[in-house]
C-alpha cells in the first residue's frame, strides 16, 4: 500500500512555518528580518490551532520562547489549557 507523503501529514497549521529555515540551530538569538518572520509564523501556526508545545518542538526554540512571542503580540488571545483546540465539526451519530 502507498503511504502518504510526509507533506500531506503535516497538520494545517504548520502551513504557517513554511518560510522559517527549520530547524534552526539550537541556541542562537533571533534578530532583525529573522526574528520578525519567526514571530509572523509562528503567531499564523497558533491562530491555525497550533499548540505551543508543537510550535516549539518543530521549529527547534523553546515553549519558553514561543510563549514569549504570543504574550507579547497585541493581538493575540492565548487559548487556556488542555481541552479542545481546533473548531467543533458535526459529529457522528
């Protein structure tokens, strides 16, 4: 049986991390053009359902970072914790 490509597992959010050279390298501070395209994506990925945990684990900075970057946005709203994380769909009966 054919697997699905790698690309086609991806969850919709990670979409959002396309641009970003991932992995970065362990340890290295973000600045300029590089720190504002990481805090454009990953703010996408977590307005697409994004968990922190999976956001960090994927592009190779800390949940401490990533937390970071979404506390400080204005115009995020940071879901609470555990429980639902994606849109109610219809269920079936």
């Amino acid at each position: 049986m054919l697997e699905p490509s790698p690309e086609k597992q991806k969850p919709p959010w990670a979409q959002e991390l396309q641009p970003l050279p991932i992995p970065y390298p362990p340890r290295t501070q973000l600045k300029g053009d590089a720190a504002a395209l990481f805090k454009k994506c990953v703010i996408g990925a977590y307005g697409k359902g994004g968990s922190i945990r999976d956001i960090a684990g994927r592009t190779n900075r800390s949940y401490g970072v990533v937390h970071r970057v979404l506390v400080d946005a204005p115009d995020v709203k940071l879901r609470k914790r555990g429980g639902r994380h994606r849109p109610v769909g219809p269920t079936v009966a």
